[in-house]
C-alpha cells in the first residue's frame, strides 16, 4: 500500500494525526524535500528508508516504490500542504493503477489555509466575496488559456495565488488588466506555518517592489481581495433574527 500523505503547510504539528501516524509506520517514505519541513522526519522508524523526490525524476520514484511494495513494505509519499494542490498526484496513481500497486490519499493542511490563520482574515466575507479562487501564473509550465489571470480577475472574488513570486511585476498588471483596481489591497506571505513565516501587507500595485524590498523571491503566495482590508456585514449564521434547521428566530 502506498499512502499519499498531506504534509501540511510548514509547521510540524500541523500534520494531521492520521498523517503523522502514517509516518511513524512507514518502512518507506518519498518526501519531497524542496518543500516539506524536514522536522517531519524525526519521528520515523530507525530501520525508515528515505528518498527526497527532489531530486528524481516520476519513474525513479515509481522504480522505489515497486521495489518496496514487492517487499510489502508501508510506503508513504509525502507531499506538502495538501497533495491535491499542485502535487503532481494524478500521474504517480496512473502509474500506480497500471502497476496494480494500492493506493490511498490522506489530505493535508493547504498553505492557503494556513496563510490565512496567520494573517487573521477569512476568505469569504459576506457582502464583500463568497468565492475564493485557486490559481497560478504560467512560467515553465503552462496553464489553460481559459484559466488566465485576466479572466478570474473579472470576478473580484478572493484570489489566492500560488508559485508566481518571481513574477510579481507581470501578475499585478494582469490583475489590473482583468479589472482590479491597483489600490486592492493584497499580501505576501512567506513560508506560513514556518519559524521562518514573514507575511507583508500591500496593495496590487505595490506587490513587486514590497518583495523586492523584504528580499522574497520564492515559497510564497499572494493574496488578493478586498476582504483583506474591507468592512462587511454580519453573516446570517448566528443572526438571531435568521431561523435555522436547529435554532427558531428570537425577537
């Protein structure tokens, strides 16, 4: 059995404890190490192999794991944040299935989700956005033309945007293309979860020169939106007005 495991977005205690048991079980694990906090390995078992996939290639990792799985040894590959998102998951469980190797995925805390725990904010503010969106300039790797950033910027909904830190200057114009005005407030944030975490308030316009000032080249995320710096109106859920399914209106 092969099992995917959600390293979580930096901090070592923000793995969840189905993931860290997995860990300690592990005769193997493939972690990629560009990005998981190595801390997360001191728990492993003495007689623990591991590999870090930074440094190989998707069927150097596969060869390890039909190695392994051969022996019936437990193999965890450990991916950062969630492995859902932008882990390159797909093409290891084709793989797999076509292996007939079993395969299990046990979900992490995404950086998006710790970002927003460091700087406070919630995402979705009633009245000011209900939708939060996902996404990523291109670079060395393509992304859909519909998918451009232009495109999602005509919403003016919470944008979250990963792996575009050494693009700063061509992400705040295309989001001023697309529609947001450049005084929308935005942020940068640095290795959240981390000892290390630096979080920089800004605006769109200034995103490239609030980097370049803090020395921020790589391994952060933007936030966009106007919830990082707006008023809004209280949510219906606790209104003591509003009746639910479990509470009756009070007057």
């Amino acid at each position: 059995m092969v099992h995917f495991v959600g390293a979580g977005p930096g901090a070592v205690d923000l793995i969840t404890v189905r993931g860290a048991r997995l860990l300690r079980e592990a005769d193997v694990i493939i972690y990629a190490g560009s990005l998981v906090n190595p801390d997360l390995l001191y728990e492993k078992k003495e007689t623990c192999e591991v590999f870090n996939s930074a440094y190989m290639t998707l069927e150097e990792v596969i060869e390890v794991i039909t190695e392994h799985e051969k022996k019936q040894n437990r193999i965890v590959r450990l991916h950062t944040g969630d492995p859902s998102i932008y882990g390159a998951i797909k093409e290891q469980m084709k793989q797999l299935e076509q292996l007939q190797i079993p395969y299990e995925v046990c979900p992490g805390v995404s950086s998006f989700c710790g970002a927003a725990a460091s700087m406070n904010v919630e995402y979705t503010l009633p009245d000011v956005s209900q939708s939060l969106i996902i996404t990523r300039m291109e670079g060395r790797t393509s992304v859909p033309s519909r998918e451009s950033i232009e495109s999602f910027a005509t919403h003016q909904s919470t944008m979250v945007i990963f792996l575009s830190t050494g693009m700063l200057e061509e992400l705040a114009n295309r989001l001023i293309q697309g529609g947001y005005a450049a005084d929308t407030p935005a942020a940068i944030c640095y290795k959240v979860t981390w000892p290390e975490e630096k979080t920089f308030s800004c605006t769109i316009g200034t995103l490239a020169d609030t980097a370049k000032k803090n020395g921020i080249t790589k391994t952060a995320l933007i936030i966009v939106g106007k919830i990082l710096n707006s008023s809004f109106r209280r949510s219906d859920l606790y209104n003591p007005t509003f009746e639910t399914e479990y509470r009756g209106k009070t007057q």
